[in-house]
C-alpha cells in the first residue's frame, strides 16, 4: 500500500514539482493551495506526511500545524518556510513539526528530511503542550548553521536525553544550553558550573554536596549542584577537563540517577537533566586516555556543534546591531549604527574568539566613538592575523628527533606563552583553553612565564 503525502503550498510550480517528485517515489499525493483547502482534506483523510507552507493566501501555516496534530495526531509534518528564523524554527517544532526544510528547496536535503521524519515514526513520542515564545537572547543569525542549531535546540527541549554541545570557544555554548532549559518542561532551575574553572578538590564538593566534618572547614551540610538542579538543569561547561576520578562519580550520577556527598554514607537520587560543553573532541581525549570512553558515550546522546563565526559571516550584520544594542543599553546610551565600511571590515575578519571576541570589539568601538551616530573603522580594534600566521609550527626536518606527545605540547605551550610575553588571556584565546587548564600545563610542564612590559 503506497504512503499518502498532503501537501499544502500555495506556489502552483513549486506545488507540481513536490508532487512529481512523490508521486515518483511511490507516494499517494493531495495537494491544497491555502490553510481551509488543507484542514479540509486533513478532516476527510488519513496521511503518512503532510507537507505545509508558513506563509499561505488565508494564513500561517504555524497556526494551521496545531490544527492538523489534533487531527492526523499520528502523521509526521514538514513546515517548509522562507524565512530564516529561529523563532519560528523552534515554534514550529514546539508544535508538533517534525522538522522543516528551507526554501528555495534542494530536492536531496528534503528526501533525506522525508525518509528520516518517516523513519522516526515506527517509533514515536508523545505529544507535548506547546509553551508560550521565549526569545532567543544572544543566539542570533539566519544562516544554515545557525538554523541547524536551533532545530537541535526545539528537538532538544522536547525530550530528557542527556545533550554534547560542542563547538569553539566563545561560540555561545551556554546561551543554547540555556535555550534548551527555557524551551523544556522542567519545572527546576538552571544550574551552570565551569569544570575548569574549580581544582579538582573543590570541584567534587560543588557538584555532589559534602556532609558536615567531611573536610577541614566544612562546618555545615551543603546540598550540591547535582542537588540544587534537581526537576532543572545543571549544565557542566568545559566537560572535558573532568579529572578522571570525578568522571567516574558523574557517569555513576548517569546511569543510576544517584549521588553521595563527599564524607556521606547514603545515596540521594536527582533528577536533573545533564547539558555538557566542550571546545574539545571527547572521543579524541579518550583516545589518549584523558576522559573515559563510556563517559563520552553518556554524554553525547544528543550533539549540538555550533559553527564558528568565521562559518557564519552571513550572521555579523544581525549579531553586530544586536550587540550594540545590548552594551549601549548597559550603559544608558542609545546605539549607534555600523557603517557600511565598518561591516565590510567585520565581515572579513577571522574572529578566533568568535561572538565574545566580536563583543569585546563592539564594546571598546562603542566607548571610543564616544555617542558618534555612527560606528566606522577607525572606531575599530581587531586583533590582526599576523599572530597566528607567525604561530603556525614549521615543517620538521627529516632527521629531527621523534619527540611524545607532552614533549610538543609542552614546546608549544611555551611558544605562545613566550609569543605573548606571558599574557595568560590572550594565550589562552590562542590555545583554545581555560585559565585553569593553562595553569595546570604550566605547573605540569614547569615552564617559564616571561616578564612582561
């Protein structure tokens, strides 16, 4: 028996092709030209897959979705829509979409969407109630990566599967961590601790509680993240720089949903949802014996890569009005505009410090136009490449000695240390590591930190 596919979409010559293209692959096809004609067949038919337009003659397909859930509640629905909007791509999803393809549509990319929504079917969730809108915060940008993102984040927030965000520093990790909360139903609040940020020592305390006399100091009970999280959230950025003893304790909290405060005898149960964060290839660290395997695995039941800035200029112009607009408000002013040269010069840069390193740069133009209308180049401070050019290690001679792996760490370390005459910010930015972790490498390895001027 051959599939049936509805397809709602007021374009006739766009209409005719989908039709075609399904009808070839072996599907049942109605098509309806507005949300009346499509509600109408909904009513009088049974479908696999409906394929419905946002924006039709007598409204909005995202108003039409809900609609058609309750009465084809077992059909899968792809929105297809020309707008690049994050908002709508995690309402649409909210409401019960399955996924959403963009126009102009690429016939490989929607049969792969098609045969992926139709596949979810043989095993489906259960429906949720919609919540009301929430804007997206920092998270802004129309561009493919972006809109890829904020389908995992709708996908995301729809079910309790432990989530991976991964990506660069500075890329906005925990602005979808927190996305993720806001759009779920738990009811607990967000709880974020840096794993880098804290020694090991300490760092056990913060995330499982510890009980009164477990330690020097430790003159009361105090409940941990893992506790203060529970029907929330905790959210473990710079996951990768778990020492391994703690790895162990948190792939235990995973798998059995308990804990034991450090000098506790008895086990607590939580429920809180684990987003994790990292710059860093887990499943390369396990490889080298730094993070266990089947902690890796744990972890990255769902995978978010948010793609650098450098991947997505397209975004500088919406993220660059939205900034200003952000840091001018801090400081009870109104924002300026960015020139057409001042954006050209955006859009051209590298930003290895991504969206932090292109507010930093927005800050100091906005301090140094000083309420000019408008920001122009020379308000401009960035950071040239010739750095990391100068930084890029040389070919090594054949008859170089074989050195391991913390012996070149080590040199390179010290390399960008000495290159920036010990500045630790910037040299992290450079390494692509935390303060913490930087700290450990130099003690680690005994370098030397230059005098700086």
């Amino acid at each position: 028996m051959s599939k049936r596919l509805l397809i709602i979409e007021d374009d006739n010559a766009l209409q005719q092709m989908l039709a075609l293209h399904f009808e070839d692959q072996g599907f049942s096809v109605d098509t309806a030209d507005n949300c009346g004609a499509g509600e109408s067949l909904a009513a009088d038919a049974s479908y696999d897959l409906v394929m419905l337009d946002q924006q039709l003659p007598d409204g909005h397909g995202i108003d039409l979705l809900p609609r058609l859930r309750d009465r084809l509640p077992d059909t899968a629905i792809i929105m297809m829509t020309g707008q690049h909007d994050l908002e709508l791509a995690i309402e649409a999803i909210k409401r019960g979409a399955a996924d959403f393809v963009h126009k102009p549509i690429k016939t490989a990319t929607l049969q792969s969407t098609v045969d992926r929504v139709l596949a979810a079917r043989k095993s489906p969730v259960g429906d949720k109630p919609a919540t009301p809108t929430r804007t997206f915060g920092d998270l802004i940008g129309r561009s493919e990566g972006m809109l890829e993102v904020s389908k995992q984040i709708a996908l995301s927030a729809s079910n309790q599967a432990t989530v991976l965000i991964s990506g660069e520093s500075g890329t906005g990790k925990e602005v979808v961590a927190r996305l993720i909360h806001q759009h779920s139903q738990r009811s607990g609040p967000f709880i974020a601790i840096n794993c880098a940020a804290i020694v090991d020592s300490l760092l056990e305390s913060e995330l499982f509680g510890h009980e009164k006399g477990a330690f020097t100091g430790a003159d009361r009970s105090k409940p941990g993240k893992f506790e203060l999280a529970n029907n929330g959230t905790l959210f473990l950025d710079e996951i990768a720089e778990l020492a391994p003893t703690l790895q162990a304790k948190l792939l235990r909290a995973l798998q059995e949903r308990v804990i034991e405060r450090v000098g506790g005898t008895s086990s607590i149960e939580v429920n809180a949802r684990i987003i994790a964060a990292t710059h860093r290839d887990l499943f390369e660290r396990a490889s080298q014996g730094a993070f266990r395997e089947d902690l890796a695995y744990r972890l990255n039941v769902i995978n978010i890569l948010i793609p650098p800035l450098r991947e997505r200029r397209e975004d500088i112009p919406l993220l660059g009005e939205a900034l200003l607009a952000k840091v001018a408000g801090q400081h009870g002013q109104t924002a300026p505009t960015l020139s057409a040269a001042a954006l050209n010069l955006l859009q051209s840069h590298a930003w290895p410090g991504n969206v932090r390193e292109l507010e930093n740069v927005l800050t100091q133009a906005l301090v140094f136009a000083r309420g000019d209308s408008e920001i122009t180049p020379a308000h401009l401070r960035l950071q040239t490449s010739a750095p990391a050019r100068a930084l890029e290690p040389s070919a090594p001679r054949d008859d170089a000695p074989l050195r391991t792996l913390d012996e070149v760490e080590a040199a390179h370390v010290q390399r960008v240390l000495d290159h920036t005459g010990g500045h630790k910010g910037r040299s992290c930015e450079i390494l692509g590591i935390s303060r913490p972790a930087l700290d450990r490498k130099i003690q680690k390895y005994d370098l030397r930190l230059p005098q700086r001027d």
